[in-house]
C-alpha cells in the first residue's frame, strides 16, 4: 500500500522558487488534456465514515474518524481542496492520484496541505483508502500540535504546547508552561501529553484491545480511561476509527465543553 513517505523526494532549486512565488491557488495544476474541464471542488470528494463501508457525498459536518477521498479527474487547483479542507480538518486526507501526475506536482501538493496542519495519503486507482489510512506512519508530536495550533480557538494552547515540547525547554520554564496552559485550557498539560500520546498510536485491523493496549504499555483499562478522558469514545470506538486527527479534535471539543460548562474558567490544580 502506497504511504506518504514514498512520495517525499526533493523538488529541484527551480521548483521551490517557483512555488515560493505562485499564488496558492495557482500551485498545483495536473498536466491532464485540455478537454478535460477542471471540476468543481467539493464534486470530487467524497467522504468514508465508520464503518467504512459506503462512499458518500461531501457535507460541511463528517463524522469524527470521516476520510476525505478526494478524486481529481481534471486541472484542480489546491485551492479548491483547500476550500473543503477548512470545513472540515479533522477528516484523514486521501488523495487518488490520476494517471499521469508529475513526481513535482506531487510533491507541491504534500508541501502545501502538510503546512496546513494535514498529513494526505497519496494512493493510486484501485487502492483501499481506508488501509492507506491506517498504514499510514503515526503523527509526530510536532504534527499533532501544528493541528491544535491550525484550529480556531486554539492558537494559544498550541503555542504553549510547542514550547513545552521543545528541545530548548528547561525543568524551571516547564512549569511555568504548563500554567500558562490552565491559562488557555480547561485541561492540565499533562492531559495533552497523554492525547498527543493517543494520536500517535497506530490501531491494526481486528486487533483485540489486550493486543493494542500491550503495544503501547497499558493495560486495557488504563488505554479505556484515558481514550475517554482524553477523546471522549470508547475503546471500541477508538479501535475502530482510522485517522489520528480525529482523536485531536475529540480532545479539544472537550476542552471546549469544559470550558462552556464552567463559564470559561481555568481548570484548578
């Protein structure tokens, strides 16, 4: 099954210059026939939901652990996935590639929807979109709060995040982060930790939940708590959807709630 990683080869000095100066909507356009006309965005997604059984047409609310399929038959610019992203960023993102694609075009694609806090799969026609997904390689921590950073409202708890993740922290300014995080959350910084830590892992097809749960060093119902503390689901549910972004938005709809339900004040220690 195709994966991101086999996708990722340096475009030339040239290229990068040209994509540095090409509006956004411009970047990416498939060297296909001109008779092929260019297709409205949303007619060439189409959604998977659990159970993964139908394919269905693009509404602007998916299902948490929804896969975005997009089809491109004609010249699309990103832009107009762009477009059906913003409605909707916490859909896994599979991109069927037509015939024909050049290996630079490709790779603007992955740039640009990468720095737009997505991580596509890139897939040919025929391929199983739901097993690209969950073959896809995990998130790594700096993804996963790029996510939280790209969603409304939630700028502030991501920059606090990225710092108490970084390399540069030391013990002293940790723990002036992880205040600044009651600050911005309802939840504790070691909660997030613990949703990073979930987004990352990596669910197998009728794998038992002893199974999954022993890879990872829980027990099942240590792995139970914190998939409800942290995403609100069940265990089950958790096993069953693919995609990790899903998991991240779960966790901040939460905060969110939270938030709500406490008249928006900081959660105490």
């Amino acid at each position: 099954m195709p994966l991101v990683s086999q996708f990722r080869c340096k475009y030339s000095e040239l290229g990068k210059s040209q994509f540095r100066h090409t509006p956004l909507h411009r970047k990416l356009a498939f060297p296909l026939p001109p008779t092929e006309r260019a297709m409205d965005a949303f007619s060439a997604c189409k959604l998977l939901s659990a159970p993964y059984l139908t394919e269905h047409s693009w509404h602007p609310e998916p299902e948490l652990g929804s896969i975005l399929l997009w089809r491109p038959e004609g010249e699309l610019a990103i832009g107009g996935l762009h477009r059906v992203l913003l409605s909707a960023t916490w859909c896994s993102v599979v991109v069927e590639l037509p015939a024909g694609v050049r290996p630079l075009d490709r790779n603007t694609l992955f740039d640009t929807l990468t720095a737009g806090a997505c991580l596509p799969v890139f897939t040919m026609v025929g391929d199983d979109p739901v097993a690209a997904v969950r073959d896809r390689r995990p998130p790594t921590d700096a993804e996963v709060v790029r996510y939280v950073r790209h969603r409304p409202e939630s700028a502030g708890l991501g920059a606090q995040l990225e710092y108490l993740l970084s390399d540069h922290v030391n013990p002293l300014s940790a723990r002036s982060v992880r205040r600044h995080v009651k600050k911005v959350s309802q939840l504790k910084a070691s909660h997030w930790e613990r949703v990073i830590r979930l987004a990352q892992v990596k669910t197998k097809r009728n794998e038992s939940a002893e199974a999954l749960s022993g890879r990872y060093g829980w027990d099942v119902r240590t792995m139970r708590n914190h998939v409800r503390e942290c995403c609100d689901t069940s265990l089950e549910e958790f096993r069953h959807r693919v995609g990790w972004e899903w998991r991240v938005e779960a966790a901040l709809r939460l905060d969110a709630r939270n938030r709500i339900g406490r008249g928006g004040g900081r959660q105490e220690s």
